[in-house]
C-alpha cells in the first residue's frame, strides 16, 4: 500500500470511530396505531442509517428505541415529532434516556409485536 493510501485509510478510521453515537428512546402519543406509523417509522430510521426498534403499546401510544450517529438521532426525532406517517396525528413526542454510547447495542431497525 502506498503511504499517502495509508494515510487516508488512517484518518477515515479515525473519523467513523470518532462519530459519536447516542441512544434515545420515544414514546409518541396521537393517532399513531393503524395510520402505519410503524412501517414509516421503521422505513425512515433504515434510509437514515439507524438502528432501534418501534412497538404499538396497549394503550394506544408508539414506543421504541433509536441508536446511531447524534446527528443522525436527532433528525430521527425531529421527524418522530413533527412528521410521523401521512395518515398520523402526534400529540406529544417524549423522549427519555438518551445518551451517548460507544457502539450500537442493536443491529438493524424492525418492528416488534
């Protein structure tokens, strides 16, 4: 390998193993069981990148889990919040336990019954 090869190889290593990553979980209240808001929800974490999960609850709420890069979880929030499936109506978005984590702890995004 060449040395200017090595060192881009280097400082691209150093970039992703720097990104900092967070863990976040939701709940969302409204209209958000039957308007499909699991598949959306899961279908928008996949094209961010993210990994977590989504749930129907009995009560009527969505609950789940969002684990990637900060900036990637927090657009993911902001559409947990603000945009959710065509079909959806949110109420209020809570988010607890968020925190910085130093590898995801969930592989892949999907939907749990």
């Amino acid at each position: 390998m060449f040395p200017s090869a090595r060192l881009l190889l280097f400082c691209l290593l150093n970039v992703v193993m720097s990104e900092k990553l967070a863990s976040v979980d939701f709940e969302i209240f409204g209209n958000v069981q039957g308007v499909c808001f699991r598949m959306y929800t899961e279908d928008h974490g996949q094209s961010l990148g993210l990994s977590g999960w989504v749930k129907n609850t009995r009560t009527g709420t969505v609950i789940g889990q969002v684990q990637g890069p900060v900036d990637k979880v927090d657009k993911m929030k902001y559409w947990l919040q603000n945009v959710g499936s065509p079909s959806s109506r949110i109420d209020r978005a809570v988010f607890s336990n968020q925190r910085h984590i130093s590898k995801l702890e969930i592989h892949g995004f999907n939907t749990r019954y």
